[in-house]
C-alpha cells in the first residue's frame, strides 16, 4: 500500500497514531500509560494474551482506534469485537465509524455502495468480497458463530452482571471457548483481552491457566514489596522497571497522575471501599478475596476427636508443619488455602454437651437434602459429618437420616421448615422414632440465604471454634454425586459470596448453617470458663464428698457447719494439685 511519507510514521506506529486520533477528535492527549497499553498492543508478548488495566483508563477507545489502525494497513483483515453487552458492542462500533469519518486521511475506509454496513456489522472500502464482514461487533450472549476472523479482541467481556454467581462464571467460561472455532488458522491470528477482574474466579484469571500471558497496569503501584511480589511477572513491564529502580519512591503512588492523581485516588477508594478499589483498580484479586469470599479452611480446626469426649480447649495456629495432607483432607478451597491441625489441646476433657442432626430438606430433582451432625462443647462447635442425599422427602432419604442420627447418637433433629410448611417433619418423626429416639424441631429461616449463612458462620468460623474432623471432609468430599465438587459442603463453604445465587448447589453448606444457628447462642460460653466451671464443679462435688454439712439458725442467722471425716481424702490432693 502507498502511503504518504507524511504518514508513514502514524501507519507504522499505533502509539503515534492514537496521539493524532485523539487530537483531531477532540480527546486529550494520551497519558503515558495509555502510550505504553497501544505499545503492547502493537507488539504483544503473545498471541493468546491479556491487558488489564484499571477502570477509566480508556481501554475500550484504545481498542476501537486499534481495530482502525489494523484495517488501515491492512483492509483484507476480518477483526470480530466482543462485548459483555450488544449495548456496549453498539457504542464500540459507534466509536470505530467516528474514527473512520472524522480523520481526514481514513475516508476510504468507509464501506462503498453494495457493502455491508450496518450498525455493528460493516466492511471497509478496500475490502474484497468476502463470507465475513471486516468488523464484528456484537455481545458476548449474541451471534458469534457464522464469521470467520483474523483478530477477535474482547474488550471487557466480563462485568459483575455477567461473574457473580458461578453458574454466570462457568456459562462465560463456555461461551469464550468459541472463540477458537471463530478465529482463521495461522500463527498471526491473534485473540486479545482487555478487561478488569471482578473476582479471584475471574474468567482472567482461569484463561492464565491455558496459557494466555497477562499484563496488568494498575491505577498505583504496588503499596509495598509484598504487595510487588503478588504480581510477580503479571506487572506490566513499563510499570514494574520504574518502580523496580527505586520502589520505596514509588510504593502506593499514582502509576497514571494525569488520569488519576493522588487526590482523585482517594475519593474513589472512600467510594469503592477497599475490596472494591482493590479489583476495580488495582487489578489485584488476591487482597479482595478476604472481603469478598470471607470463609476459609485454614480459618478451621481440624483433628481426630472421639465420639464420646473432646478437650475442653483447642488452640489454632496455621502452622506449615501441622497441615493436614492432601490424602487425609483434600482441600476444596481457593488456591493456598488448606487445612491445619489444632496447635494445642487442654488435658481436661469433657463429655460433649449437645448432639444434633441438622437437615435442609429439598424437593425432587438435582437438589440434595444437605444434613450435618453437629456436636458442642465448651463454646466449640463439632463438625462430625456433612453430607448431602438425593431423593427429596422419598422414604429411602427419610431412612438414611434417621440412621445417621442413631449413628451418632442425636439427641434432636433441626430441620429447616421453609419446606412444606412442617411436612417434612411430620413425614421423618415415625421413621426416626422407629429407629432412634430423639426429638424433632423445626426452626424457620429468614432474609437472603447468601447473608443468612455467611452471617451465621463467618464470627464462628474467624475466632475459630468450628473444628471439623478428617473423616468428616472425606465423607464429604467421597460422597458428591458423579464426582461434581459443586456438591462438596467445603466446596460451597469456601466459594459462597454475598451475592444472590452465589452457588449453582448450597444444600450441604445451607445444613451446616442451620445447625450452627440452632447452636449459637451457646457459643457464648469462653472456653476458659468453661474450665473453670468444670474445675469449680469438680471441687464442690469432691466437698460434699468429704464433709458432712449442718444447717442451722443462730440468733437469726443461718449457719452452716462442716464436719471433716477425711481429710486425706483422693480429691483433696486433687484440689491440692490444682493450686487451691
């Protein structure tokens, strides 16, 4: 192609001709961060790769100057343009047709009489006669299939209405695998991504795990050397080599002023709270997975703990040399997160104090009835086994309850009874009855069940006095319907978010919850009370055991005398032994 050697400089260069864009539409000049993203544009690291810069950095207009640069130098190209929405698809192609009839020297770009050019579907004036159209802009949801490309660029395909719940994150996952039968053969043929995450599960983040190479440009630079080493080789290479130089100048300070400075910054993470300027911004999943999924394993007590009696205390520590094992736990949590043995327990050990079956009934159909056997001592609640059975309220399911109840000796069953209005009661009191004796309350559950059970078990959970046993997770683990980990309870306990329909399955974690809520007014009970307690009980018992006591009224006023017949007794030494 001739081009005009006064030309020449912007057609061989992207970064160039994103400067004169915008100064002849209108837009300020392009920041250095912009400069840098058009850069990489122009020569990225990878044919399958991903920018992700941080909200309000212009990505969406630097790839629609982009696709524009591309069809320039070469008018045969066939680039597709996915969106999250037709909307947003709609107003990228707007963006593209401004470009071509706004810059003088682009004018026989615009599609001739006979070509295609509709309002997200058009050729360019150069374009030979072809099956596909020369820009494709449409929505993720929408029509992808029926063209062939040389580009596909997904410019932000992921937003929080699309990613919330996993059912939307596995459907995107799904629908992004058709890119590959979308784009043409061939070594140049190239799949970009710009975006934002909006979850540690970001379709981002997954896609690093087939290969494609990420670069990330957030609105700061990294607060401090750890938070550096959270990047690692993900940090754009522009940003990473200044801050590398000298990075305690740098910790935490705007990579971009011109866009953001330090004052704007500010605002916006008073707006956004921290989580949220975390994703939004800082493009840094890990920091906000505290926030955003608020259970953890590693948060857990775990241990071999009989059927009868438990320590009166347990002391968490995650220490790497009491991690439990792969084989005797499998770990079902977000990466890193795993389970760890109790650091200490007391010698005094007690029987336990309550033992309940805790059930979330369920209709017919892939749902499970989610149940948990619950044990509580001393403020501690014992998680002894969680599980889930199809089959809804058939007479198979109400028999496996009712034997799972006498299995652990059950003194009462909680059921959830938003089901049926008690029906499912009255169905399972004849057959446990007939198999074990224990009572049966129905307790109601209120507001978004998100909230409900991340409200029940998040304070339980972080000042650690839910202790599970290993044969407990393997059960778990072993028993999941056709091997779907959806079904898991500890899949579901570390995945839940507040989000509305936050998991595609619930039923074992919804149990756990109901049980625990049932329990929690206990959990008041400060371990170390409770020993005291103990002790103070075992002291009175051993007193009134020793001594013979007279009541009697002396000028108005009682007193009580106390023979002592042996005072050698066992438990007074007991006692002796214990300081008193």
């Amino acid at each position: 192609m001739n081009v005009d050697s006064k030309l020449r400089a912007y057609f061989l260069s992207f970064p160039l001709f994103v400067a004169l864009v915008w100064k002849l539409i209108g837009l300020p000049q392009p920041t250095p961060i912009q400069v840098n993203i058009s850069e990489t544009l122009q020569e990225p690291p990878s044919n399958r790769f991903i920018i992700q810069g941080f909200r309000g950095v212009a990505k969406s207009f630097i790839t629609c100057a982009y696709v524009v640069w591309l069809l320039w130098r070469d008018p045969q190209l066939k680039i597709m343009i996915v969106s999250a929405s037709k909307e947003r698809a709609d107003a990228n192609a707007s963006f593209i047709k401004k470009i071509i009839n706004e810059v003088p020297f682009l004018g026989h770009l615009k599609a001739r009489e006979g070509q295609r050019d509709t309002q997200n579907l058009f050729d360019v004036g150069p374009a030979r006669p072809d099956h596909s159209p020369s820009v494709k802009s449409v929505g993720i949801t929408g029509q992808l299939t029926g063209s062939r490309a040389d580009i596909i660029v997904a410019d932000d395909v992921e937003v929080p209405g699309n990613s919330f719940t996993q059912v939307m994150r596995d459907r995107l996952f799904e629908l992004v695998k058709e890119f590959d039968a979308i784009l043409k053969p061939g070594d140049d043929k190239k799949i970009i991504y710009l975006g934002t995450p909006q979850n540690e599960m970001s379709l981002y983040n997954e896609l690093q795990e087939r290969g494609y190479i990420t670069y990330i440009w957030p609105a700061r630079y990294p607060y401090d050397d750890k938070h550096r080493r959270t990047y690692g080789d993900k940090l754009a290479p522009f940003i990473a080599n200044i801050m590398d130089g000298d990075p305690e100048k740098y910790y935490g300070k705007p990579t971009d002023p011109r866009r953001f400075d330090e004052e704007d910054l500010q605002k916006r993470e008073l707006s956004y709270k921290k989580a949220g300027f975390m994703l939004q911004f800082m493009l840094d999943t890990t920091l906000s997975d505290a926030d955003k999924y608020p259970l953890r394993l590693r948060d857990l007590i775990v241990g071999h703990i009989p059927m009868d009696e438990a320590p009166m205390r347990l002391t968490w520590l995650p220490d790497p040399s009491r991690a439990i094992s792969l084989d005797e736990a499998p770990p079902l949590g977000l990466k890193g997160d795993r389970y760890f043995q109790f650091h200490k327990a007391s010698e005094e050990t007690a029987k336990f104090s309550y033992r309940i079956l805790a059930v979330d009934p369920s209709g017919r159909g892939k749902d499970e009835t989610g149940y948990a056997v619950l044990y509580w001592l001393n403020g501690y609640v014992y998680v002894m086994e969680v599980g889930g059975l199809l089959g809804g309220y058939s007479d198979e399911v109400l028999i496996k309850l009712s034997n799972i109840a006498k299995k652990w000796n059950v003194s009462e069953v909680v059921v959830e009874g938003n089901f049926g209005d008690g029906m499912y009661c009255k169905l399972l009191q004849p057959i446990l009855l007939s198999r074990h004796k224990a009572s049966i309350e129905e307790v109601k559950s209120k507001g978004q069940k998100e909230l409900r059970i991340i409200d029940t078990l998040e304070p339980v959970v972080t000042n650690h006095k839910l202790v599970v046993t290993p044969d407990c997770i393997r059960h778990d683990y072993d028993s999941v319907p056709e091997g779907d980990l959806k079904y898991a309870c500890f899949y579901q306990f570390t995945r839940i978010t507040s989000d509305r329909g936050a998991l595609v399955h619930d039923d074992r974690l919804d149990a756990l919850a109901i049980g625990v809520c049932y329990l929690v007014e206990l959990m008041a009970v400060d371990p170390n009370e409770g020993i005291e307690e103990q002790h103070a009980e075992w002291v009175e018992r051993g007193l009134e055991s020793i001594y013979k006591q007279t009541t009697h009224v002396v000028g108005g006023v009682i007193v009580t005398e106390y023979d002592d017949d042996d005072a050698s007794s066992p438990f007074m030494s007991y006692i002796g032994d214990l300081g008193y």
